[in-house]
C-alpha cells in the first residue's frame, strides 16, 4: 500500500505541476498580445511620422525652388542699369 500511496502523490504532483506549467503559458500569451499590440500601434505612429516627414521636405524642397527663381530674378534687376525718375 505505501508503494501505491507515493506513485499516487507523484502522480499527482506531476498534474500538478503540468496544470501550473500550462496555465502560465497563456499568460505569457496574453504578454505578449499586449506587446504586439503595443508595438503595431508604435509601428503605426512612427509611419505617420515618418509620411510627415517626407510631405514637409517635399514642401521644403518646393519653397527653396521658389526662392531661387526670386533670387536670380531680384539679381537681374540689380544688375540693370538705374533708371532716372522723371520730373
């Protein structure tokens, strides 16, 4: 009878710590949901920054193309003779 007795508590703690083991891996699985969710939503925010990035020197780029066509249109009047005013 003692034999059975331990091969049952065995047993037992064998379920025992299977049921534990288990139990913690779905834990580990909602963690981990979490941080995957957490990092999509990072992913996300960093793409819209990085689509703001690149619409701001797109637009950057256009104001410098403007400026330069003033620029070299300012530096041809400058350079025209002056023009008496009449009276």
């Amino acid at each position: 009878m003692i034999l059975s007795k331990q091969n049952m508590v065995r047993t037992l703690g064998v379920a025992l710590v299977a049921t534990l083991g288990l139990g913690g891996c779905a834990t580990y699985k909602e963690e981990f949901a979490t941080i995957n969710s957490r990092l999509d939503q990072l992913d996300t925010k960093v793409q819209g920054a990085a689509q703001s990035a690149e619409s701001a020197n797109q637009s950057a780029q256009q104001a410098n193309q403007r400026l330069d066509q003033i620029e070299s249109r300012v530096q041809s009047l400058e350079a025209s003779p002056r023009r008496v005013p009449r009276g």
